[in-house]
C-alpha cells in the first residue's frame, strides 16, 4: 500500500473555530510542586481529551512506541514547560514545537526512561536530578506513534546543549500561560486544490497555542498542543 503524502501545514492559516474562554485556569496553587506531586501520587477521576488524531489512528496496529519528556522547571517567576523547536530539515515535523523525545529503545525499561534519554541525547538535560512526576494518557499520532507524555519536575535546565541535527531551539513558556484554556485556540484546516497531495475527503482539527516572547512568536500545536491540554484536564479535575 503507497504512502500518503500530506501537504505541511500552517496551522494559523487554518480557521478559527473558537476559543476557550469560558472554561477556568488551574488556580496558581497547583502549579506548585508539592501540589503536583501530590495529585500525581493520588490522581482524582478526569476524562482525558481525544483529539482526531487519537480516534483515527487508536484502534490501528502497528503503532510505533514513543515517549515525550514534559519538563517543569521551577524558576522564581513561576513553573516553566522545556520545549523545543525541531530543526527545518528534518523528515518529520520539520520546524514545529515539540517535547524532547523519541522511540522507545527495547533496554528502555519504561517510558520514562525513554522519555529522559531522549531528551539526554537531544537537548543534553542530564537525568540527575529528575523527578518523575508520573505519565498521561497515551496519545496516537498522525505519524503513527503511540507517545507516553512523561511530566518530570527538572530542578536545573541550565546550560543545555542542543543537537544541532534535530534542534534548533530550546526554549521556555511559563505553566500558567499554557494551563489557561483561554489561550486554547480551535482551529480547522482544510485542503486546497492539490489532490494528489491532499485527498479532498482529508479535514483535520486541533489546537494551537501561540506564544510571544522577546518579539518570537512560537505556535505550539498538534500532539504537543493535546498533551498539554490534557495535562490541563488532570490538574483542574
């Protein structure tokens, strides 16, 4: 069966649908750490988001294993999500924003070993020190990955060193920023008029989470955006 390929897509040119005003933001209480270390020791019912990606590709075999690292930097001005920005040039997901991490290796013994090593390999954040806070729900990809989202609380994120290769940026967004679903934007992306490399039938939603800082505008969406909107679910269940 031939590959189908898909157009990259710019997901601000996709149409608003909406944003989530009306929902609340984790109160500044639980983004602190003891309170995350206490609702992942002992996490209360909450229903996770299954965003299109997940229900199209979830019942299919041959997922491959993955694993992300979300790492929570404690900074005086408040927690801190690592992120990355992947280099142009490679194959998959060139230029987007994304967690450090990758394949799952057979001597990985869990996903968060898979989750740190990566991230060791990518970004050179040292696993000493680490503390792993616990994992979300498994998430599907369009790129056919079952990803483990690992959420870690990492106590130094100095003096890294990206990998040229696969990273061309890391950076930092503040928690609270990204836990305040009124910066959670729906958007709907439609194909054009290429239908060799984009099927009319194929329609895609999701959500996309700009941010600005130091006049950078970072676009975070997708998978990195739908982990983070159910590490949302978990923290305000």
């Amino acid at each position: 069966m031939s590959t189908l390929r898909l157009a990259p897509i710019d997901p601000e040119s996709a149409e608003l649908i909406g944003r989530d005003e009306v929902l609340p933001a984790v109160p500044a209480a639980r983004l602190a750490p003891d309170w995350l270390r206490k609702r992942f020791a002992s996490p209360t019912a909450w229903t996770p988001e299954l965003f299109e990606d997940s229900l199209r590709l979830s019942t299919q075999a041959a997922l491959r294993g993955a694993a992300v690292l979300i790492a929570l930097v404690p900074r005086p001005q408040g927690m801190q999500v690592l992120l990355t920005r992947r280099n142009l040039h490679l194959h998959e997901h060139a230029g987007q924003i994304s967690f450090p991490g990758g394949r799952c290796d057979r001597q990985d013994i869990h996903p968060a070993a898979t989750a740190l090593r990566e991230a060791h390999e990518e970004i050179g954040l040292r696993p000493a020190g680490a503390e792993v806070l616990g994992t979300l729900p498994l998430y599907c990809t369009a790129s056919r990955y079952a990803v483990t989202p690992v959420v870690a609380l990492i106590p130094a994120a100095e003096n890294l060193q990206p990998q040229p290769g696969e990273v061309s940026e890391v950076f930092e967004v503040p928690l609270a920023f990204l836990m305040d679903p009124g910066h959670h934007e729906h958007r709907e992306w439609r194909p054009g008029n290429d239908v060799a490399l984009n099927p009319p039938a194929l329609r895609r939603r999701f959500l996309v989470m700009p941010y600005v800082a130091n006049g950078q505008r970072y676009v975070i969406w997708g998978a990195t955006a739908a982990m983070l909107r159910n590490l949302y679910r978990l923290l305000i269940a």
